[in-house]
C-alpha cells in the first residue's frame, strides 16, 4: 500500500513540475474578445441592471479589471485600426466607419498582432467583424490572418434600415449590396461567401455561429500556441439573439444580447478548460467605443459619463476591458492606470518575444502593470483625435479640451426599438479643463482655476500635432502614413 501511494504521490509530483515546466518554455494562448459599441457600464462588474452575465463576472474574479481603459477614437474601423496596429488611427491613415463602397482599407505596410504573433509561430485567426477594408487586398489573411469567416464591415451596412424593413429610396443603404458572411484561407485570392445575411433572422444566427467557429478553432489549434481575435458584431444595431436567448433578460433585447454574448465568453473558456490549456490562455475582453445612445433602449450605458460613440467626450472613447492570464495577473485585481487598446501590440509582443514593428508605434508595454509592479510605462499622455482634429489631451487626472463642434445626445430623445434617435450638434467654444478623478461626467469647467495645467497639457497638444497633425488648425503633422487605395 506504501508503494502504491508513494508510486501516485510521484506521478502526481511529475505531472506539478511537467506542467510547470510547460508554462515556462510555450508561449501563451492569445484570445482578444471585441465586442461592438458597448458601453462602460454594461457588464454586472460595472454595474449593469436588469440582465446578468455569469462568465464574464468570473473571468474578472480570475483576472484584471483596467478601468482607465481607452480606445483613441470613437467608431468602427479607427477603433480596430488602433488595436491591431498599435498606432493611433489616424498615423495609419484610417478614419470614421468604412462603407462598402469605399475603395480604402489599411495600407499592407502595416503590422498587425496577428503578423507580430505569427513571426514567433502562432496559428492565427479571426473571426466576426473586420472592418478594415472589404476588397481582396485589404481583407485579414493580408495582414497575418491564416484564416477569417465573419462580416467585411458592421452588420448594420445592408439595404435594411435599422429596424429590420427595407431602406427607403435615397437613402446611402438602399443602395448597399446584401450583406455578405465570408470565408478566406491564407494564400486564397478571393474570399467565398458562405451566406449571405438577408433578414433579421440571419443576423439572429451570427454570436453562435462566431462561437462554434472559434470553439473549433481552438480545439484544432490546442497543441501549439494559437492567437483567436473574436470580434463580435453585437450590439452594434441591429440588435439580433438567437431564440434560446430572446425574452430571457428584464431589459429587453438589448439585455438578451449582452447574455448571449456572456454565454459566448462562456463557451470559449469552458472548451479552454476541456482542453487542458485553460491555464496558459491569456483573454483580453474590451469593447471597440463607448455605446450608441441615439438607439436608446437598443444602446448601451456610460455609467454617467459624458456623450457616447463618435465623441472625444469620456463616454465615446473610455471602455471595459478585463483581462485574464492564470498565473501571471493577481486574480481579482484592478488596474487605474491610463491604458488603451494601443497598448495591446507591444504588450503581446514582450510577452511572446516578438519583435516590434520597425516604424512608429504609439502603444506601451503595459506587461508591469498587469502583473501588479508599480511602474508607468507611459508618461499619462494621451490624444483624443476625430479624424485628424486634436480635440483633446489627458495628462493623469487633467484632461484638456478644444474648442470642436460634435454630435451631441444631450437634451435630445433618444431612439427606441430599433429606430434611431436624432441627435443635436453639440459646441465647445473656448477651452475646458476637467479633472478627471472627481469629475468623470465632464460637468465642471474649472479651466480658470489652474492656467498651469492649461499650459502643461498645450504644451503636450504642440507635440502632438507636430507628430500628427491637427486639421482644426491647418496642421499637416510629419509622421502620418498613407491609407491603403486600391
């Protein structure tokens, strides 16, 4: 009996030290969960009511929550530029939403997370949204994707208005072709479609379909490290959920959504864990901008911050983020630093020993943070750019904004159930100062109160605009390059 235990006893001691030994020499498992246009406040960890959502609140148990997390600029295609390429959207020549009838997309001299993780042996794919350019040339398995299956743009840019009837005559979607779910492979020139989304139906199928797909590309890719960017199309309008969802949540279909997409999250961790590499995954949850308040009850929350999608106010740019690495991040902590989805290249790349891009970047190893070290990687600055405008710059707690004209939600009904609500033009005519820490709403100008801060954060704005530029002042900027043209 002695032998028997001695024998298991030293089994299980060889299986501790090979599955140490493990973690020291693979690479991690890369998974990045994008969801579109939800707000700071839309999961229970930030408060959301009426709805729960189980799975993500254990992954921030098991992980980080960043709640200084920024996305530079406000809307679909500049947002994912930034997070895949580490620069600020406007260095590489993306802005705005793409439309399917824009011959644009990003330039092929960018580099990519996928092209950064697959030079050290990554498997790569994605799947879901792209939004970087429909044409051949711009599309993912050009930029370091072996494999994409998902939407070439947002799932609202079909000839269907909002609320699921077709587009009125004269309006930019009627003319919009069907809206295409495509398939490409590396090295394949064309992309095949494997459906195309023609009703509310169809678009009721894409969080599960986006699911199984990544969960078997997981279970085909466990034996080496792979890199999975899950870019959900929820809930970007039009809000759609499969049956096993509808009419489960008290808010409605907005809350129907955001538990599908739990579930989702759900399943992605419960295969990891059947798999046995659960413990060398790294996840990093976040949201592309701040929700689309014009939609109402079809739209998300900021918590109480100012505005919301499309606006350089803290409601449009400041999002959640957790994320999740076993071992390395304290379970259940929390990171106040100022971050962004800029920070996600580098940070990857140190993890993984991938080399950096050769041409600039603006992202920042945040890799010390995440493990709990008190060290700031950046000196707290940050550009709030629309386009090329500067429209404001943060320094810690100060954040500076100048005059622009925005879209505005404020003093306006919203839309309901589908219809979109119109929104007003907001103007900022003279220089506000907010201090962040006790004013996240952005409610009180105390720009009289401190003209050293002023000068310190216009100070920080000459920099950026000698570096980038600034169109609201006829600054050209030296080291913006090109879009990709066909």
């Amino acid at each position: 009996m002695k032998k028997l235990i001695l024998c298991i006893f030293l089994g299980l001691s060889c299986t501790c030290t090979f599955s140490q030994r493990q973690r020291d020499t693979q690479k991690p498992n890369i998974i990045i969960i994008f969801i579109d246009d939800m707000g700071l406040t839309d999961l229970e960890t930030g408060g959301a009511v009426g709805y729960h959502t189980p799975n993500l609140n254990k992954l921030a148990l098991n992980g980080q929550r960043l709640t200084r997390f920024y996305t530079p600029q406000a809307i679909c295609s500049a947002s994912r530029a930034a997070l895949l390429t580490g620069c600020y959207p406007n260095r590489v020549g993306i802005y705005g939403a793409l439309t399917p009838k824009e011959e644009i997309g990003l330039d092929s001299g960018e580099t990519t997370i996928a092209e950064v993780l697959k030079s050290v042996g990554y498997a790569t794919q994605i799947v879901g949204k792209w939004h970087l350019g429909h044409l051949p040339e711009f599309l993912p398995t050009r930029q370091g994707f072996d494999d994409f299956i998902g939407l070439p743009y947002s799932n609202d840019m079909w000839p269907i208005d909002y609320d699921g009837t077709p587009a009125k005559p004269g309006k930019a979607k009627a003319k919009w072709p069907v809206l295409p779910l495509l398939h490409i492979s590396s090295g394949g020139d064309l992309p095949d479609t494997v459906m195309k989304i023609r009703n509310m139906d169809d678009q009721a199928r894409l969080t599960t379909l986006y699911t199984e797909e990544s969960v078997k590309f997981i279970r085909n890719h466990k034996h080496s490290p792979f890199f999975l960017y899950l870019a959900h199309s929820m809930p970007h309008v039009p809000l759609a959920v499969s049956s096993r969802f509808r009419g489960k949540s008290e808010l409605g279909m907005y809350g129907d959504v955001m538990m599908e997409i739990d579930w989702s999250v759900g399943e992605i961790m419960k295969v990891l864990k059947e798999e046995g590499i659960d413990q060398n995954t790294l996840i990093i949850f976040t949201s592309d901008n701040g929700p689309s308040l014009a939609f109402g009850n079809h739209g998300g929350t900021t918590g109480g911050l100012r505005e919301g999608k499309g606006t350089s106010w803290e409601g449009g740019t400041r999002i959640p983020c957790i994320i999740s690495w076993p071992g390395e991040i304290a379970k259940g902590s929390i990171n106040n630093r100022l971050l962004c989805t800029m920070d996600i290249l580098p940070t990857l790349a140190a993890i993984t020993g991938a080399r950096l891009p050769d041409h600039k970047i603006d992202g920042v190893n945040m890799l010390s943070l995440l493990r709990g070290r008190d060290v700031t990687p950046r000196d707290t600055l940050y550009y709030y750019y629309k386009k090329n405008d500067l429209e404001a710059v943060q320094i810690g707690k100060w954040k500076l904004v100048f005059p622009h004209q925005y879209r505005s939600y404020e003093h306006v009904l919203p839309g309901k159930d589908g219809i979109k609500g119109e929104y007003s033009l907001g103007l900022l005519d003279s220089l506000a100062l907010f201090d962040l820490r006790r004013d996240p709403g952005e409610r009180y100008n105390v720009a009289q109160m401190y003209p050293g801060i002023i000068s310190k954060l216009q100070s920080a704005a000459k920099i950026a605009r000698e570096d980038l530029g600034d169109h609201l002042q006829n600054k050209p900027g030296k080291n913006r390059r090109p879009v990709g043209k066909r």
